[in-house]
C-alpha cells in the first residue's frame, strides 16, 4: 500500500513511514498534479482538503479524507480506513522515506556526536539521504505518539 499526502499533511508522512509504510508528499503541488502523480504511481491519496478528496473521487482514484488533528489522531484514521498496523517499525528514513540500513557502529564514528556514539550500539544509515538514526531519548516518544494512535485506532474499530 503506498501513498501520497498532500502539502498539509508532511507530519503524517513521516509517521507513516515510521510505522514503515511508503509514504510520499508533495510541498506545493496543484491539486491536479497531485491526482496525476497518485494514479501513475498507484499512491492512495491522503489529504485534509475536502475539494481535493472530491475531486480525487470524481477522478476515480482511492483518496482519503484524513480525519483528527493531532498526529495520533491522524495516524489512527488512516489506520482505520486502510486497517493498517501501527509499529514503530523504524525500517524508513522519516525524511526522505526511502529504506534505512542497520550498519555497525564504527561505519558512524566521526558521522555522530562523540557521545551518542559512545552511548548507543545499534545506528541505522537511510540508503537515499543518507542521515544517521539511532534510538535515542526521542524514541521513547516516537514510540508513545504510535501507541497513542493505536489505542485512537481500536476506539474508532470499537
Ligand atoms: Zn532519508
């Protein structure tokens, strides 16, 4: 399942990938450019303006209108409608959304703050952009904000 966000919806884009799912969005697109991009991609598109989405459905592409206003809130309606998993996965670079790469801890040295690297063992590298992550105090979060959707997801399935 792959998608495409629109320009308001960047914060969602990054979740998703978390969650590790392919995610793309455009900052400053027309709402015809964006409909082209989805159907030659096959992306289902994700946006928060209602003339879009119903324009995308006249269209006869699958759109969906993203419910909430929080992150949680937004990860869990998309969850809902495509009955996704929410797992802080880790496997995409929030970023640029192309796939990250586990690499051993001396590939980093010189690329992280000197006490990052002291302090953590396992470092990731994203094969497009190339930034480096590794599960620092941040993930605690990360991971809460999924868990939160989570709990949102199972309340909307009720
Ligand atoms: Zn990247």
């Amino acid at each position: 399942m792959r998608f495409l966000l629109d320009g308001m919806l960047g914060s969602l884009a990054r979740w998703l990938r978390i969650c590790g799912y392919d995610a793309e969005y455009i900052r400053d697109a027309e709402d015809d450019e964006l409909i082209r991009r989805a159907m030659e991609e096959n992306r289902i598109l994700l946006t928060r303006d209602k003339a879009l989405y119903r324009k995308a459905l006249r269209m006869g592409l699958n759109a969906h209108f993203v419910e909430g206003e929080s992150d949680a809130e937004r990860l869990a309606s998309v969850a809902h409608r495509f009955t996704l998993t929410l797992k802080p996965e880790g496997s995409r670079c929030p970023m640029c959304g192309l796939p990250l790469r586990e690499v051993k801890r001396e590939e980093v040295r010189g690329l992280v703050p000197e006490g990052t690297y002291n302090r953590y063992n396992r470092f990731w590298i994203c094969t497009g952009c190339g930034r480096v992550y590794w599960r620092g105090s941040h993930w605690r979060r990360i991971v809460e904000t999924i868990e939160e959707a989570e709990r949102l997801y199972k309340g909307l399935k009720g």
